[in-house]
C-alpha cells in the first residue's frame, strides 16, 4: 500500500515540473508578447529605476534556468509573490477564498450523487420506458447547455419571476453567500455547478448499470428467485458503482479547484472568481500564482482519490498503473 | 435492407476488412486470404464501403439527422446572412429611442441596450460560434493527429514524451488555462480560436493514439511490412482508415465543446470582443438587463444550446453509425 502511494506521489512530480514550466514560460520576454516589467508596473510609469529595480526584485537580470530555480523555491515555500492591486500575499488571498469554493464544491457533488444516481438506475432499470426517454434527453441537453447561461436562467425564474408571482413572497437569493453564510444561498450556484456532472453521472450509470444487468450473475440471482430490488440494489448496483465513483472523484478535484463561470454569475467569492477578478485587473501575480494553487489542489483532491480507491479496490493496487 | 447482402461479397473477400465494419458482415467459411492478390471482379452489385456502412445507419438515427439539419440550416443562414438580414447588427436600428424594445414583428427577437437588433446579432452570432469552433478543432486535430499518430505508431521514448505533455495538458483546470493563456495573448476573435485549438489537441492525440494502438496489431499491417510498405504508406493506406472512426466522433462533439468554450470566454470578456456580435458577448451585455429585458438573456443562450445539442447527437449517431466504442 505505502508503495502504491509512494509511486503515485512519484507520478506527480513531472506533471507538477511541467505545469509550472509552461507557467513559467508564459512570463519569458519574447516568446509570447507583453513584458513582464510592464506587466508588474500596471498603470505605473515606467522609469529605467523602476525597471532596474524591479528585475533586481524578480530576479529578471538572472538568467531564465536560475529565474525558473528561484520561481520553483518560491513556490515550494508557498511564497506565490504579492498581489499588485492589493496589499497582501497571493498565499493569504487564496487561503481566503478557498472554503467558501470548498462548500460551494461539496455542495455541488452531493447534488451530483444524489440526481444523477437516481436518474441513471431509473432509466436504467426502466430501460425504454417514458423516464429512460426524459432521463436521457435531459442528460443531452444538460451537456449542451453552457453552465453560465443556466445560472443566468435560474436566477431569472427563482430569483426574478418567482417574486413577480407570489408578490415577493417567495425567491432564492441570485448572488452572494448571505451573511452569515446560509444554505439558501448555496442552492441555485450548485444546482447550476452541478448541471453538466449530474448529466455525465446519470449517463455513466445507466450504462454501467445496463452493462452489470446483462451478465450471468444477474440471471443468476434472479433464477434463484430473488425479489428485483435485491438483485438491482445488492449485485447490479455494487458492480456499476466502480466507474460512477471514480467519475465523481475526478469531478470533486476539478470542482475544488474553483469554477469561474458559475462563481462569477452568482457573485460567489471563491477561488475560480478571484482569479478572474485578478485577470481582468491585470494582477498577474495573483493569477499565475491561483493556477499553480488550483493546479496542486487538483493534483492533490486527485491523489486522495485514487488512494482511497486503492484501499477499497485491491486490484487498482496490485494492476497496471494506466488507465 | 437491399437483397444483395444476401449475396456473398466475391472478390470483396480479399480486402481486408477494418474492425470495424466486422460486425456488420457474415463472414465466409474459408478464411480471408490476404495474402493472395485479388483480381478484380466487375461486379453488378454497388460495393459497400464502411462510410455507405455508416451513413445508413446514421439515417435512421432520427435524433442525430435533426442534429444534422439544424447544423445545415444554421450554415445556410449565416453564410447567405448578408444577402436577407434586414438590419445592421451593429448599429442601432433607428434614429428615434429604441433601446430594449420588447420583442415584436419588427425585431422578432428584441432589441438590446442600445437599440440594436437582437435577431440579426444573433444570426451574425453564429458565423463567430461556428468558425471558431471549426478552427480551433483543426487545430487541435492537426497537432493531435500528428503527435497522437506518431506516439500510436512508434511507442518508446516519442510515445512516453507526448503522453507526459498530454498529462500536463490535462492537470490544467480548462476554462482557468484558457482565460490565463488568453491574458497572456490578449483577447481577440483570433486568439480565443488559437487558445481552444491548443488546449484541445491532448484529447485528440489520446484517442488516435489509442485506437491505433489496437489497429497496429492486426495481420494486415504485418503483411503489409512484410510486403515492403514503407512507414508512411502502412500508416496512411491500412492504419488510418481503421483508427480514424473515434476521431470523427470525438471531432463532432468537439466542436460542440469549443462552442461552448468561447462563449464563456466571451461573456467573461476574454474572448470575441464587442461590437462583432457573439453569443457569449451577448450574454455579458444581458446580464445586468435580466429584469427590464430577459429577451436579451433567452435568445443567445438559446442559440448556443442547440446549436451544442446538435453536434452532441450527431456525435451519438456518428459512434453509433461507426460502432465506436467509447468511455465516457
């Protein structure tokens, strides 16, 4: 076990080396436009003391493999450099944001779990019947609709409409967290967050669960008699469950590490959306250092994942360690 | 079904079949003899081809020819949109007030904060979604096919560095490399094509290299080294035809994807910039304007999802029509 973990941090590291270098590598002067002085000064004047003084401060007179040494060992001691617009580090800024993107995430997933699950055993189990059809249109149209504009839907119904028509008796809030944090707010944001997961869940479980249905084990228990529910719950469903999981542990890392779109529709203060505040303000410091966050946070949700699997699953131990 | 599928394929028997088009044929008692040169026969019957194959199936597929038709239809109307849209889409439609007007005969869509024409923005709309969508996903099949078939086809050291930068590719959040990789190359219609060309060839490279991976392992790329044929020829001539299925498939839906792709880019404003008409940039420009005018929020969004939804079930029909299998 410890050696399947060890070699599974092992994988990490070239990844983690080469995320970092192409983040690097979009700050070299020449190799794409903009200059990384200026990009530093913003709206400042550029004077040639300035400019002196700010390589000194960057270490941009080095040469670019020791620029990149001193980038990484930054990075490793969690220093991610200081915000041009505000007066704090990028470390303090992230770690601020970063619960309120963890709630709005698990949030998310329990959406996930709970519909898509149920819609993908129904239509299975009900295989060509009216629900199969609804389950599978909608999980079509869900991949297709873009997440933005759905949130932008929601908040119009639950947000505007509904007011019109109960005479501003009933709504659901359309931006914020409420203060203090509530749950009321957490509702359209991760309804819409959830929107495409739930869809890619349903659709993998109906047919996981049709593939589990048809094997011999399946004839089998239902030859002895046992009752339906048995068989779907007790032996389809454990089989069927494998890639589902391994889906939504992906989708978990990939949500903790912001979601822009829907953060940015309902003005949610997480990670995802300081980052693209920080884009349009040009605080590149922040930028560069909120993807190298949001990348470890992925590699590490992800790393907590397959080793949880490992513990379940002996096989994923002991087997190959590609797809 | 036609009567001559009853009949034994003749001369057909010689070619080697794809795995693909396997399950559709009964296959003779004495093995396909590969090996003997086959004489051409004229025959009566019209020769099948896996693509005749496929696109017979695909006919049926009821969902995916509605994909098809609205695809068709929303190229037709945007190609020949300068030949009967009626109203400029980016300039107010009249001298007299005409912000936000409801929708009405006159503009069957609305018009927006500044009295421009909804309906003709959102036909001009779809000419930005639909060539950035077709030019990114070239790109990403240019540099996807070429790495993922050189990867597929050699394995070794080429193989295990396309696939670590793959990886890398992959560790990347999308939409967050997106709006980073456009911060850096400013954001314009050009970029936002180049971006999403870039980000996309991981997949594309994936998937071609492991369908080449199974097609390599046939007898009739063996025969065929055996024979003589040069690298390029087996890739080209026996490899490609049989390993090219998923990447239509995955193609189709891509486009899908990259629609989707730019216009969150261009309603984060980091995409195609005002005044050229685009969905997503519409979407931006509603977004305060939900309770006065929720036209203006209905209609865009309306377009991109099904124009999406489209190259989604044709995407289905297509893996369908071809039998390729896919994990989700």
């Amino acid at each position: 076990m410890l050696k399947y973990v060890f070699r599974r941090i092992l994988q990490m590291i070239p990844v983690f080396l080469g995320v970092t270098l192409i983040l690097f590598a979009l700050r070299i002067p020449g190799l794409l436009p903009g200059d990384p002085v200026q990009l530093i000064v913003g709206e400042r004047e550029l004077t040639p003391a300035l400019r002196a003084q700010i390589e000194e401060e960057h270490h941009l007179n080095e040469s670019v493999p020791v620029q990149y040494g001193y980038y990484i060992s930054g990075i490793l001691q969690g220093d991610l450099g200081r915000s041009l617009q505000k007066n704090r580090t990028v470390t303090d800024i992230l770690l601020d944001k970063f619960p309120n993107t963890a709630r709005l995430a698990v949030s998310a997933i329990l959406v996930e779990i709970i519909i898509g699950l149920l819609a993908g055993i129904i239509s299975a189990v009900k295989q060509y019947s009216f629900w199969d059809v609804v389950v599978t249109l909608s999980t079509s149209i869900l991949v297709s609709v873009p997440v933005f504009w759905l949130g932008m839907l929601l908040q119009m119904f639950f947000g505007i409409k509904i007011k019109q028509w109960t005479g501003g008796a009933f709504s659901l809030p359309m931006s914020g967290m409420g203060s203090p944090p509530d749950l009321v707010h957490l509702i359209l944001p991760s309804i819409t967050l959830a929107s495409v997961s739930t869809a890619y869940v349903a659709r993998i479980m109906r047919s996981q669960m049709l593939e589990a249905m048809g094997q011999d084990y399946i004839r089998t228990a239902m030859a002895k008699g046992l009752s339906e529910r048995v068989v779907v719950f007790k032996h389809a469903l454990k089989n069927a469950l494998i890639p589902v999981v391994t889906f939504i542990g992906i989708d978990l890392g990939a949500l903790m590490g912001g979601a822009i779109l829907t953060e940015s529709v309902f003005s949610w203060p997480g990670v995802g959306r300081e980052i693209y505040l920080a884009v349009m303000q040009r605080d590149w410091p922040v930028v560069m250092g909120g993807v190298v966050v949001v990348v470890l946070i992925v590699m590490f949700v992800n790393l907590l994942v397959d080793i949880s699997y490992a513990v379940l699953d002996p096989r994923i131990r002991y087997g190959g360690t590609t797809e | 079904m036609s009567a001559d599928r009853q009949h034994p394929d003749g001369g057909d028997l010689h070619t080697p079949r794809g795995p693909l088009d396997a399950g559709g044929h009964e296959l003779q008692d004495q093995p396909p003899r590969t090996l003997v040169p086959a004489v051409p026969e004229v025959t009566a019957h019209p020769s099948r081809t896996l693509w005749g194959d496929a696109w017979m199936r695909l006919r049926k597929n009821k969902l995916a020819i509605a994909g098809l038709t609205w695809i068709t239809f929303i190229i037709i109307v945007t190609v020949s949109a300068d030949l009967w849209v009626p109203q400029n889409f980016a300039e107010p439609t009249s001298t007299e007030f005409a912000s936000m007007q409801a929708p009405s005969a006159d503009h069957p869509f609305g018009t927006d904060r500044i009295g421009r024409d909804v309906f003709s923005r959102v036909v001009y709309g779809a000419r930005v979604s639909l060539a950035v969508g077709i030019l990114a996903v070239s790109i990403s099949l240019v540099i996807g096919l070429a790495l993922g078939s050189l990867s597929g086809y050699y394995g070794g050291l080429l193989d295990a560095f396309v696939m670590r930068t793959a990886d890398i590719f992959f560790a990347f959040p999308y939409t967050l490399f997106a709006i980073a990789l456009l911060a850096v190359l400013g954001p314009s219609y050009r970029n936002v094509f180049i971006a999403i060309g870039i980000l996309g060839w991981p997949s594309i490279a994936r998937v071609l290299r492991s369908s080449i991976l199974s097609v390599k392992e046939n007898e009739y790329v063996d025969a065929a080294r055996a024979m003589g044929a040069s690298d390029l020829r087996i890739m080209l001539r026996h490899i490609m035809p049989n390993a090219i299925a998923p990447i239509i498939v995955y193609g189709t839906m891509s486009i899908g994807g990259a629609i989707i792709t730019e216009a969150a880019l261009s309603y984060l404003g980091m995409g195609v910039q005002p005044p050229t008409p685009s969905w997503g940039g519409m979407l931006s420009e509603a977004k305060a304007l939900m309770i006065p005018a929720p036209w203006l929020t209905v209609w865009p969004g309306f377009a991109i999802l099904t124009t999406v939804l489209s190259f989604v079930l044709m995407g289905d029909g297509l893996r369908d029509a071809l039998d390729v299998k896919m994990k989700d």
